[in-house]
C-alpha cells in the first residue's frame, strides 16, 4: 500500500478475553489474555491496539448484541455451536462510513480453525469493495487455518492480503516488534 496523508486506516478486530481479573486467573484465562500495567487485554485487542498505536488508525471492536459468557467452557460450546449451524451473531454498533477508509486491518483469534462467526457476520454487513484488507490473527498454533482464503471468497472486489500477520498466543506480549516489522513490510511505517 503507498502510503499517503489521505489514505485511511481502521482496525476491526475480535477479541474475547474471558476476564478482567489479572489476579488468580485460570490457565485458558491467561492463555487469551495480556495483562499490561494491571489491565486485561484479549491477545487480538493488544494487537489491535499496537496496530492502531502504530498506524495512527481509527479502531473498531467487533463486539456481539449478545454478550458471550466469560466461562471458558460456554464459551467453546456457544462458538461451536455458532459454526456447525453457520450462524451469524448481531453486532453491536456499527463502523461510522466505512468508505472513508482505504485499509481495512481485520483481527481475530482463531476458533476451532476458522474466524468467529461473527467475523462472518461483518464481512456480510460491510462491502470492502477496493479497499486492502490486512488479516492478523492470534492462535494457539494453527494460525490463519483457511481464514485468509474466506475473506478472499467473501470479499472477492477487496485486495486482501495473503501474508497476513499471525501472532502466536504464547508470545503475544512480546510481539510488538514483529507487528511493527509487519506493518513496516507492508508500508504503513515509515
């Protein structure tokens, strides 16, 4: 991407910690989460937020109408549930004129080898029709799975970026040289 004083930038992005306690957290709790200065982050949200703070771009978080439970194990059932009947969750709230954007970085962690469903849900609702879309994703190890090629299918008028930035969790805090490395790769540092 040339970069320019015109050209815009969003980050969407998922990210479900499943608490925010820094203290006595459980191992699937600490396995999605980066505790920074006393706050708990969701892996993808600190990604995000390095993206953002980096880029100087405007942040969206994809959150759903209805909360889902912080109890690791309704969660896993819910988003199981969710992808065996390919439902698509409401999202709260709505990106302000997303045509005022030329990038679209879109973040998620990986669940049960796919986006969230409700990744799908935003791809539906938004036409990302000649904007560049920048896929970042945490995960325990499987990376993008087949998540990039879906975007691509689901958004076919996008350039969509096939090396896209994958963030293992178990280096999640210690990754922010390697998003800027990325986004310098891609031309949005300088």
């Amino acid at each position: 991407m040339d970069s320019n004083s015109t050209a815009k930038s969003l980050v969407v992005y998922f990210s479900m910690p499943e608490t925010t306690e820094p203290e006595n957290m459980s191992r699937e709790e600490e396995l999605s989460t980066v505790v920074i200065d006393g706050e708990v982050l969701g892996n993808t949200q600190y990604v995000a937020y390095i993206i953002a703070e980096n880029t100087g771009a405007d942040i969206f978080r994809i959150e759903p109408v209805t909360p889902y439970p912080l109890d690791h194990s309704e969660l896993e059932n819910i988003a199981q549930k969710e992808q065996s009947g390919n439902f698509r969750p409401e999202i709260a709230g709505t990106v302000e004129d997303i045509d005022q954007y030329d990038a679209i970085f879109f973040g998620f962690p990986n669940w049960y080898y796919d986006m969230p469903m409700i990744m799908y849900s935003f791809l539906d609702q938004y036409d990302l029709t000649g904007k560049t879309v920048l896929p970042f994703v945490t995960s325990g190890g499987s990376g993008f799975s087949d998540a990039i090629g879906t975007i691509k299918d689901m958004e076919p008028d996008a350039d969509v970026v096939t090396d896209g930035l994958s963030i293992s969790r178990n280096v999640v805090q210690d990754s922010e040289p390697d998003i800027i490395e990325w986004l310098t790769e891609k031309g949005f540092i300088q």
